[in-house]
C-alpha cells in the first residue's frame, strides 16, 4: 500500500479530518521538481528548497525525489546552510552510494566544510574536514569532473593547517621557548612539505635551532632552504644569521630536516 493510501486509510475513522484536502495537498512530483529548478535559475533558494523537501516528502524514493536530494544539498549550499547541506549530500551517498551523482554529491560535501575554514587563529577543524572529504572526490571518483577543484581546495586546505602550526610554532619562539617551537615547525616541514608555509618554517627553524646552539641542525635548515628557495629573502636572512655566528649553510643529509625535504613532492630535490 502506497504512503497516500496508508495515510487515507488511517484517516477514514476520524470525522475531523477532510480526505479530500489531503489528497489535494499532495502535489505531482514532476510539477513540484520543475518549480524547483524555476525557483533555482531565479535565485530563489529558500523556495526551491522548501520544494525539493516536498518531493522527498510527498514521494519518498522516486526518481524524481533521488534527484532532488542531490539538488537540494547544493541548494542548501548556496544559501549558506552548509551543515545541512553536508547532511543531505551524506544521504544521498548512503542511499545512492553507486549514482552517477554520487561524485558530486561528495564534492558538495568537501564544498561546504572548504566554506566554513576560518582564520588561522581560530579552530582548523573545519579544514581537517574539508580535507578528508575533497581526498574522498580524488580517491573515489579519480575520473569526475570535480577532481581538480578538489586538489586546489584540498592544497588551501592544508596550507591552512601548515599556517596553523606556523602562528603557534611564532607564538613560542617570541616566548623564547624554543623546542616548543621546533615541534611546531616540524610539523609543517614533514607533513606539510609542499604548502607556501613550508619557506618561512625553514628559516624559522634556523633562528630556533640558532637559539638553542644546535648549529649543525640550523645549517642544514639553512642548506636545505637555499636549495630549494635560492632567492629567497628568508634564506637570505638566514644566511646572515649563520655568518654572524661564523658559519655557513651545510646540509647533513642524515638529518631529519633533508630527509623530510627528499620526500616532499614540493622540493626541487
């Protein structure tokens, strides 16, 4: 028994209900859908959306309603309704994980979190999410149309993180806390080897490594960031840090400083 009858037969027994203004009250699919997309064009995202939750509602499983999930979570999107939107898209994956739009729904799912990164000084949540769920569109749907965006955002993402671990590794070595900030910036050098931050980390780790009389660790710092950034104006502050304690870029390249450089897809070496 379809939903309107059940619902029709439920509602034989009680007088106060008017059966005919329920069946009035449900509306054709391909009309409600149609209207949708009118509302979409026009800029009208409050009332698209308030249609494609009728076809879900009212015809529950339909073609048309698989289509307006998809739809409606990129609606949802537009209007800035972003964890609704994420909500709808992850429906839509379980319950059509093998569609056509399966792709796109994941990319509305990585659009909406890539949204809601903010500033470095805040949270960076929001980024590791945006991340996981743009490697999703690559991994998964490595043939979309989608893929490229989703390496460009997936690559701001990180840097956004990197620029995370650069603002708190700056906060400590102001503080003179010089091994905090090492951890900090080998964070950024080891796993975020190929973000712009990765330059000023280097630099930052040879004044640190400076700092702390750790030299053979500064000058391959150094070393590593002359090779890879030659006209660089970090390298060339570092540079004169050096010399003004005798020495000069050296690379040991059995430090943990080069053999992060070789593995870093982002490095000339």
């Amino acid at each position: 028994m379809s939903l309107l009858m059940m619902a029709l037969a439920g509602c034989q027994s009680d007088p106060d209900i008017d059966i005919n203004s329920l069946v009035d009250s449900v509306e054709p699919a391909d009309l409600l859908y149609n209207q949708a997309l009118a509302n979409l064009d026009a800029g009208k995202l409050r009332e698209a959306s308030n249609k494609f939750d009728k076809i879900d509602q009212q015809h529950p499983f339909s073609e048309f309603a698989r289509k307006a999930l998809v739809l409606n979570a990129f609606t949802k999107y537009r209007s800035g309704r972003n964890q609704e939107a994420i909500t709808d898209a992850k429906r839509f994956l379980n319950l059509y994980p093998n569609d056509q739009d399966a792709a796109y729904a994941q990319y509305i799912i990585g659009l909406a979190y890539f949204r809601q990164i903010p500033d470095v000084t805040r949270d960076q949540r929001a980024s590791s999410r945006a991340i996981s769920a743009m490697q999703e569109v690559i991994d998964r749907y490595p043939d979309s149309e989608y893929v490229d965006d989703a390496q460009a955002k997936l690559r701001k993402a990180r840097d956004q993180l990197a620029g995370k671990e650069m603002q708190i590794g700056r906060y400590y070595q102001e503080r003179r806390e010089y091994v905090a900030a090492v951890n900090r910036y080998k964070v950024v050098v080891q796993e975020y080897g190929n973000t712009r931050q990765v330059e000023e980390a280097l630099s930052r780790l040879v004044e640190s490594y400076f700092a702390l009389g750790l030299t053979g660790e500064a000058q391959t710092a150094a070393a590593v960031l002359g090779h890879n950034y030659p006209d660089s104006e970090w390298y060339a502050d570092s540079y004169k840090l050096l010399q003004s304690g005798g020495l000069e870029p050296r690379e040991n390249r059995g430090s943990w400083i080069s053999r992060a450089a070789r593995r870093a897809a982002g490095f000339k070496t």
